[in-house]
C-alpha cells in the first residue's frame, strides 16, 4: 500500500465516522456501545475538557489505565 492509498483511506474513515457523528445513532449502536461510568469531566492544564472515568464494554480498551 502506497502513502497516497493509506491518506485516501484514512480520509474514508474520517468521513465515515463524521457521517455517522452527524446521525441520531442506532438502537443498535447505542445497545453496544461502551460504558463509561462512573464519569467526571475535568479540565486539563492546556484548557481542554476530558471525560474520565471506568470504561466498561469496549472493543480495545482493555484492564484497568496503566501509567508510565
């Protein structure tokens, strides 16, 4: 796969996903969709608004956050 295949198919995805962000999501999706709860949002030192909390049912994330 070429730089020019791996950009065109990454800008497949981005317009995937902002396709399905623009949608009232699915019965479906929202049955399988992660949990995140117990939830806080909190704001970092650079000003940007995060969610924190215990993530549960999701595809990749796996285990409990592990720092460096």
């Amino acid at each position: 796969m070429t730089a020019d295949d791996n950009a065109e198919e990454s800008l497949r995805l981005v317009e995937e996903h902002l396709t399905k962000a623009i949608r009232d999501p699915l019965r479906a999706e929202l049955d399988s969709a992660p949990i995140l709860d117990p939830w806080w949002f909190v704001v970092d030192t650079d000003g940007y608004t995060l969610l924190i909390g215990k993530v549960s049912g999701h595809p990749i994330l796996r285990g409990p956050l592990k720092r460096s």
